[in-house]
C-alpha cells in the first residue's frame, strides 16, 4: 500500500511540473489585462519591404493601364 502512496504523490510532482508554464500563461494574461504578451502591433499595421515593393509594382501597372 505504501508504494500506491509513494507513486501517486510522484505522479503529482510530475503533473505540478508540467503544467506549470500553462498556469503562468495563464496568470500573466489575467495580469495584462487580457494581452498575454504585452502591447504588440496589430497584425497588417507595420511597414514590410515586401509590401512597399508590392504596392509600388501595382501603381505602376496602374499607372500603365490608365495610360493607354
């Protein structure tokens, strides 16, 4: 009987141990007012070469179209 003992108080060591980082996500983002990693930028909202490339690519085409 002292083994079942020694075995369950093991297994919830182990069960403390890993799910330790989902109880702190979880209290830092109660404590962030509901934003889990802090004030971050929306998504589409920050500058991107790839998009300024993009984005010139079409004015032009635009640009050529309206011309003829």
């Amino acid at each position: 009987m002292g083994t079942v003992i020694e075995l369950a108080i093991f297994m919830f060591v182990i069960a403390c141990f890993a799910f330790a980082p989902l109880g702190y996500f979880i209290y830092m983002y109660t404590m962030k007012n509901g934003e889990p990693f802090g004030d971050i930028e929306p998504h589409g909202d920050s500058e991107s070469a790839v998009l300024n490339i993009a984005e010139k690519l079409i004015d032009k085409l635009k640009g050529i179209l309206g011309k003829k």
